[in-house]
C-alpha cells in the first residue's frame, strides 16, 4: 500500500482547508465504510485522508427545524438517523427505508454525507431523499450552498459536490403523504439493490394530490418517473391504472444492465415494483389511525 496522511481535523474550516480541489486522491471520510472497500479494490488511492470523526458530534444533529422541516447533520449515522423518534414519526419513509440499507455493522459507522457523496448508483438513500424533497446543503470555502436531493447525483459515482466541499446538512420537507421504500435484491433482503424504488404520495380520499416517485440502483442516477407520476394525479391508483403507470415507468426510466441483472429483467422489476410499491403507501394511509 501507498503511504498517505489520515489527519483528524477539530473544526469544519480545519476539514475543508485540508482537501484539495486539484487532487482526486485527497478524500473526506465519514464511516469509512465506502472508501476502504474501495481502498481494498484498488481503486483508489488516497494520498490525504481527512477524517471527519472528531467534527461529527457538531455535524451529527438530527432534529426538527421550527419551519416543521427535518435538519440531518450531514456526519449524522444511518444508525441514529433510523433509531431517531422525530424521523419514526414524521418521516416513516425514512426510517423504513434506512432500516434496509446494508447491515446493522455498517449502518452504526456510516454516515448519511459519505451515502450521498459516493454516489454509486446502487445506493438506497438518493432515491429516497429525492422523492421526500430533500434539500442537500454543501459547504466550501465560500460559504454554503444547496442543492436539491434530485440534483445532487450527476452520472457513476458523481455528484455536484466539488473536492473542496462537504455535504454538512440535509433539510427534508415534511412527509406530504404515505410513503413506501421497494428495494429488490438478487441475493440477501439486505443486499446492495437491483432497483430501488421510492413513492411518496399526497392523497385526498382516493384522489391522488401529488406523487413523488423515483427509483434507484436499475439506472446510472437516480431517476423521476414523471410521467408515472402524471398518470397517478389524472387517474387514480386503480389496478388498471397502476398497470398503466408501470408502463409508462419502463418507457421513461434509462434502465442499465449491471452485475444484479440485464436491462429486460430490471424492466420486470420496474413492472412488478411500481404498482406494488404505490399500494404498499396506500395501505398505510389507510391502517393509518
Ligand atoms: C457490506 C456492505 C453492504 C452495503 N450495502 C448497501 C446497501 O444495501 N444499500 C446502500 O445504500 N448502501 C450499501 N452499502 C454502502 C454504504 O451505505 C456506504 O458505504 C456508506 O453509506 C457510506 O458512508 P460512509 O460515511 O462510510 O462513507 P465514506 O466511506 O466515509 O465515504 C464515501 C465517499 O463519500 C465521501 N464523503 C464522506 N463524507 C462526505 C461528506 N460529508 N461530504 C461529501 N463527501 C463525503 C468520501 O470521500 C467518499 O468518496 C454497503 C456497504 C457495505 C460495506
């Protein structure tokens, strides 16, 4: 292995003089969880590591803001965001979904920055995120700025966040309606994801007020299916309806072939997963006291 540094900064202006906006190989780390397997592949190389563990107590807050929105501490675990009363009450997706990603071991060391900075498109929290309408707030040497969850990814393991910047906040809108995380796997329940699919619906009776729903992990970034979600608002949730909806899914999503399967069998999935997924948040909305 190649010697690098691994410097443990006090403050978060210590943590971004530290990274280099020229140098691929200087990495922030969060949980470390992401960058040593990909240490251990070889594909990466750090000659700077900059770990944010002792600055994570001060960037780890997970709480209501008073504009009923939710704050998430950008070095806050997935762990503690899951276990968080607040999240289980006002934001079940969340919590739902977390409680799948990965395994316990991981999920207590990692943190929701290095989720949503690595960027591998199997990831389960982008989606997620950017169907409730997060908002990300990253932080440079210029000060802050934000960026919508749905923007965040750009391509394969890119994002907008520069070498420079951190991922230091996230503000969730309140929940509009039920929700559901669909997360298919080819092996464990726990594994990475075949496709991942996020619904967030607002629901007047049986009209459908607005729908939110993108799915993950089957294309290179995570993907708005627009005109699902259109045929939700004018239509309904009916069975021939959600059928509709499914088609019209797999006609907007760019699906990719990857080691969980071809391009065909993720359009089966997205087929079987859409309607299964909107009347999994219907359901709650209805067992709902
Ligand atoms: C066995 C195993 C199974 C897994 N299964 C799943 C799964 O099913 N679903 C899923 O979604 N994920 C899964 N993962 C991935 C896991 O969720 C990520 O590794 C983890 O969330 C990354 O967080 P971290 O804090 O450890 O990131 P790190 O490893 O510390 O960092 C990851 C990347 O983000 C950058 N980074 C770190 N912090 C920040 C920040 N604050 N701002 C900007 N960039 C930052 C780093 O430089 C690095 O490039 C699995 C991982 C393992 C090891």
């Amino acid at each position: 292995m190649t010697p690098f540094e691994f410097l443990l900064p006090y403050s978060l202006e210590e943590a971004l003089s530290l990274l280099d906006p020229e140098d691929p190989n200087v990495r922030p780390v969060g949980g470390g969880t992401a960058v040593m397997l990909m240490m251990k592949a070889g594909v990466l190389r750090p000659t700077r590591l900059i770990s944010l563990q002792r600055i994570g107590e001060q960037h780890a807050r997970v709480e209501k803001r008073p504009d009923g929105s939710l704050l998430i501490g950008g070095m806050a675990r997935l762990a503690d965001i899951e276990a968080n009363a607040t999240v289980r009450a006002g934001w079940p997706l969340l919590a739902q979904a977390l409680r799948g990603v990965a395994n316990p071991r991981v999920r207590a060391v990692a943190t929701i920055g290095g989720n949503l900075g690595h960027a591998d498109p199997h990831m389960d929290m982008p989606p997620v995120m950017a169907a409730l309408g997060a908002t990300v707030v990253i932080t440079g040497p210029n000060g802050q700025r934000e960026v919508a969850a749905d923007a965040l990814c750009t391509g394969y393991y890119e994002t907008v966040v520069r070498r420079d910047e951190l991922i230091t906040e996230l503000h969730v809108p309140p929940q509009a309606g039920p929700g559901a995380y669909l997360k298919l796997t080819t092996r464990a329940a726990h594994d990475w994801p075949a496709l991942g699919l996020a619904v967030v619906l607002g629901l007047q009776g049986e009209r459908v007020t607005s729908a939110s729903i993108l799915t993950g992990a089957a294309t290179d970034v995570p993907t708005r299916l627009r005109n699902a979600q259109s045929i939700l608002m004018q239509r309904g949730v009916s069975a021939p309806v959600l059928r509709e909806a499914a088609e019209a899914a797999v006609a907007e999503a760019p699906l990719v072939a990857d080691a969980h399967g071809s391009a065909a069998y993720k359009r089966q999935l997205l087929r079987v997963a859409l309607p299964r997924a909107v009347q999994s948040a219907v359901q709650r909305a209805r067992s709902a006291p």
